[in-house]
C-alpha cells in the first residue's frame, strides 16, 4: 500500500517553509496530500480557490503532492482517505506547545495515526503566512519567502 501523508494548514498563503516541509515529505513518503482546513477560526485573505491555485502551481514540480480541501476534522478525513500520517512543519519552540496540544488530542482520537514533525530549513524559521501578509500590506520586500506565483497575488491583493 502506498504511503500517503497529509500536510495540514490553512496556506493563506503557502510560503517557501511550507514547501520546504512538503518537499522533505515527498522525498520519504510515496505520496503527499497537502490539506487546507477550512474549520479554523482564521479569517483568510484568499480564498480557498486561489489557495488551491498557489499550492498547485507552487508544488506542480515536485510530482507526487495533491491538493484537497476539508471541513472535517483532520482524524475523520485522514480515516477516509486512508492515511496515517499526519506531517507538520516546527519551527521554533514556540510552535511546540500549540503542536504538542493538537498531537495529543488526535492521537486520542486515532490512535493509529502518527504526527511526523519536520524541522524547517533555519533560513524560514522565522517565516509564517501572517508575517509574509503583513510585510506585503506595507509593500515590503518578500522577494524569496514565498514562491513568484505567491508574490504576484500579494501584490495584486494589496494593490
Ligand atoms: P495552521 O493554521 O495549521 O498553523 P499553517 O498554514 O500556518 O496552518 O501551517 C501549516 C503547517 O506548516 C504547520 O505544521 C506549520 O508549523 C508549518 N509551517 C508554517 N510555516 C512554516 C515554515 N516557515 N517552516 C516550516 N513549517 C512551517
């Protein structure tokens, strides 16, 4: 059977740590399914088609990454599909307590589904979704935080 892995996240938008994760995954497990959660209580600044787009066109050269959406909780959706790994990205220590919080709830939930946890290339580990939004609002530089394609849309939301 396949190796399949989800990477969950809200992707709003994908940054180049988010890939850094996605492509050590898809260099270990057969196949990567990148997620967007739509049941967090964020509220995004793209939708969740142009999200889809981005993760798309950003990962289309790595091979095996899909996309999908869900507003199920991660457990039921990766029973459904028949995954039992779950892939995070850590970055700092302050990611750890807010991962260690959901790892433990779905590991009570689905015992059988394991949480991997990846640590990001040091030169994205101060690199989050919100901070790459907050710089574009201003007009600032992102130049190689986040992919071309991710760079345009910023500036043509914030224009
Ligand atoms: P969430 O709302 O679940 O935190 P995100 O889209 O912010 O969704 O993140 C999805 C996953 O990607 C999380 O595991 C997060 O830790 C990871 N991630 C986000 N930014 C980075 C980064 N710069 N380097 C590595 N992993 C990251």
């Amino acid at each position: 059977m396949k190796k399949l892995a989800i990477v969950p996240g809200s992707f709003d938008p994908i940054t180049n740590g988010h890939i850094d994760i996605i492509r050590r995954g898809a260099n270990i497990f057969d196949e990567i399914a990148v997620v967007i959660f739509n049941n967090s209580a964020k509220k995004s600044l793209f939708t969740v088609e142009e999200r889809i787009h981005l993760i798309k066109e950003a990962t289309k050269e790595i091979g095996n990454v899909s996309v999908d959406v869900s507003d199920d909780l991660l457990i039921n959706y990766a029973k459904n599909k028949e995954a039992f790994v779950v892939l995070r990205g850590l970055r700092a220590v302050s990611d750890f307590e807010y991962e260690m919080q959901i790892t433990s709830m779905n590991r009570r939930l689905a015992k059988d589904i394991e949480t991997f946890f990846v640590m990001t290339n040091n030169q994205y580990s101060f690199l989050s979704s919100s901070i790459v939004k907050e710089v574009a609002k201003y007009q600032g530089d992102i130049h190689g935080l986040v992919p071309e394609i991710v760079e345009k849309a910023l500036k043509e939301k914030y224009a």
